[in-house]
C-alpha cells in the first residue's frame, strides 16, 4: 500500500510538472508570438503601405502580453482551488443566505492581486466547489477591480486627487454587490452553463495538474479572440469622432464606458490611461476604470467559453449598465 501511494503521488507529481511546463510554454508561446508579431507585423506593414495593419498588431501584442500572466496566475489559483481546497471550506466561510454571501464574496475580491483574466477562472472554480453563482460572480467582479495592487496604481495615477481612489473603491464594489444581488433575485440556471468538473473524483497533484493545463488553453484562444477585437476597433474608429463627444458631461462618461469595453486595458494599468484623459470629467475617467475591470472584450469572450455566450451577453449588458449608474452616482457624491 505503501509503495502504491508512493508511485501515485510521484505520478501526480510528474502530471503537475507537465502541466506547469505546457501552461509556461504555453504562455511564452503567446508571449512569443506576440513580440514577433509586433517586431515584424508594423515592418511587414509598412513594407506593404498599410500602416493602420502595424497599428492593429501593436495593439494586439500590447492587450496580450499584458493580460497572459494574470491569465496564467489565475488558472494557477482555478486549479488549486478545485484540487486542494475541500467544498466544506466554502459552506463554512460564506454565509449561507445568498444576500450576505454575495457582499462578503465581493468584499473578498480585495485578497487577488490580478486583473480581470485571473478572476473568470477563479470563480469558475468557486462554482465547480460549490459556491453559489450569485457570491462567485460577485467575486469575478470585484476581485479585479478593488484589489490592493489596482488601489495602489490608482492612487499613483491621481497624486493629487485621492477621492478618485475611494471613488473606485466604493463604485467597483457597488456594482458587483448589486449584480451578485440581481443574479440571486432575477437570474436563471438555463443561463449559465456550469463549469464543468474535470474529474470529481481526482484530487491532490493530479486534479491540480489537469484543471491548470484545461483551464489555461481553453482560456487562452479566448483571450486571443478578445484582443483581436479590441485592436480591430482601435483601428477602425477615427480618434475624431472621440472628440465630438468631450463636450457633454453625459456622453463623455457614455463613450469612455463604451471605451474601456473595447480598449481592453489590464486592470492594473487602466488608472494611468483615466489620467491621460485629461479633457474628460472626473466622472467620466472613474467610470472608465470601474467599467473596464467588469466588462470589456476579451472578458466578454473569457466568459463565453468558460459560463456560456447566453450568459456572457446578458450578464455583461447588464453589468455594464450597473457599473455606469454606480460610477454616476459616486462621482457625482464624490467628485
């Protein structure tokens, strides 16, 4: 018996290894391609006379070499969570009237330093383990969004205007308490495809080493698919017809909403862009970088392949929405 645990714990082990070794090479094969893309596309572009081609791939490889390691690191902790932790640690942590779940779920978003690539796969694993869908999306939101790194990079972005920094904190959690509370009330099990288990009865090293190398190459064509969009209107939208709308304080926080859909900026930088739109209202920029962690492309298309597209569509129209009226309403307390 001895001997036999012994080789099932090494062969885990070898399983884990490998698994690790196909998600970095995965992710440096992504990584790779990117950077050689964004040398040789802009020379291969402007060899052919088309310089909006070498635009496109800069801002293809910017979206996905900043989003890969949190993509990676969110797998990691995805396959952890199914792997090691026990369903009982959950019903125990979270309260089980889903009303008081959702707000601690969501204030529990502030412990993972990651962007929004992370949180998808981290709350697909919540589901697998038992976690109800109202608290785990409540999480999926906020984690990305009010987490001390995305706090930090905000109050560097806005030295001199720290109730930006509150703003965010307040208006991000908002939004994902109330869309955890509406999923409680109005959502429906048809809607949402469940993450599937990959062995139920598997655990430890190889449940762990399964659930990463799943996780990471289902997730990662989608990320592919999402920043190609986002660069695709990057190019195709005229800086111009932005401009037409700085002048009214409703459209401006509409189009920059609209903005950090598309833009696809990591959650962790996205602050430094809300700074660089100097000609926007304060509200406006907070509403970009509440928006953006909840509801742009390649979340949208993460969201698809792990919850399903119905759900994805309404769950982000929704979102989206929601995220808009609570960065009104706290800009206008606020700033």
């Amino acid at each position: 018996m001895r001997v036999e645990n012994q080789r099932t714990a090494a062969d885990g082990l070898r399983l884990v290894v490998r698994a690790l070794v196909h998600a970095v090479l995965g992710g440096a094969a992504l990584l790779a391609i990117a950077t050689v893309v964004s040398v040789l596309g802009p020379t291969l572009a402007l060899d052919l006379y088309t310089p909006p081609v070498a635009a496109w791939w800069t801002v293809f490889t910017a979206i996905t070499v900043q989003a890969v390691p949190f993509l990676l690191l969110g797998t990691v902790v995805s396959a952890a969570i199914g792997a090691f932790v026990p369903e009982r640690v959950f019903t125990r942590l979270l309260p089980r009237n889903q009303a008081l779940a959702v707000p601690v779920a969501g204030a529990a978003g502030v412990v993972l330093p990651g962007c929004e690539c992370a949180s998808v796969p981290v709350a697909g694993s919540l589901m697998r383990r038992g976690v109800a869908p109202a608290a785990a999306l409540a999480f999926l939101l906020s984690a990305p969004a009010i987490n001390p790194v995305v706090l930090v990079a905000t109050s560097i972005a806005f030295p001199t205007q720290p109730e930006m920094v509150l703003g965010r904190l307040v208006a991000s959690l908002a939004a994902a308490v109330v869309m955890g509370w509406l999923w409680a009330r109005f959502g429906k099990e048809e809607w949402l495809r469940p993450p599937k288990r990959h062995a139920p009865e598997a655990r430890g090293l190889k449940a762990f080493g399964a659930g990463l190398q799943h996780d990471f190459l289902h997730a990662g064509g989608f990320l592919v698919l999402g920043a190609a969009a986002a660069a695709t209107f990057n190019i195709v939208v005229p800086r111009s017809v932005l401009d037409v709308f700085t002048g009214s304080a409703w459209l401006s926080v509409l189009l920059l909403a609209v903005l950090a859909v598309v833009l696809c900026v990591c959650s962790e930088a996205d602050a430094f862009v809300a700074a660089s739109l100097s000609g926007f209202s304060p509200t406006a920029r907070l509403a970009f970088m509440v928006v953006g962690p909840m509801v742009d492309l390649k979340l949208i298309a993460l969201q698809a392949g792990t919850f399903g597209r119905g759900f994805a569509v309404r769950f982000s129209a929704v979102t989206w929405v929601v995220a808009v009226m609570s960065s009104v309403l706290v800009g206008w307390w606020l700033l």
